[in-house]
C-alpha cells in the first residue's frame, strides 16, 4: 500500500513537470520502469546541457 502511494505522489509530481500521460499510463500498467517517470524532464534545462558536456570532457581527459 505504502509503495502505491509513493508511485502515485511521484506520477503527480512528473505529471506536474511535464512529464506525458502516455509514459505515465505504461509505468502504471507496468509496461515502463517507473524511474523513466523523471526522463527528459530536464532536457530543456541549460545547466543539465552543461553538466553533461563537463562529465564527457572529464571522461575523455581521464581516458587519456
């Protein structure tokens, strides 16, 4: 019971970020595993744009 409602709290928080209803459906029918709840939900984010070049160059600074 107590996990149900943690996985309903979260739906309404992605719903409220713009997540879709459609991913939000197939977690719920179990057909998506409910972290993909928060995917792309940042994409339009400038910070998160940098943050992912930073860890590729660091990536590629450590590879070398």
């Amino acid at each position: 019971m107590e996990r149900h409602k943690r996985l309903v709290a979260a739906n309404k928080l992605a719903l409220a970020l713009g997540q879709s209803r459609e991913l939000l459906a197939q977690i719920e029918a179990g057909q998506a595993h409910p972290v993909m709840a928060a995917f792309g939900l940042w994409a339009d984010d400038g910070d998160f744009a940098n943050l992912t070049q930073e860890i590729y160059a660091n990536r590629e600074r450590q590879s070398r």
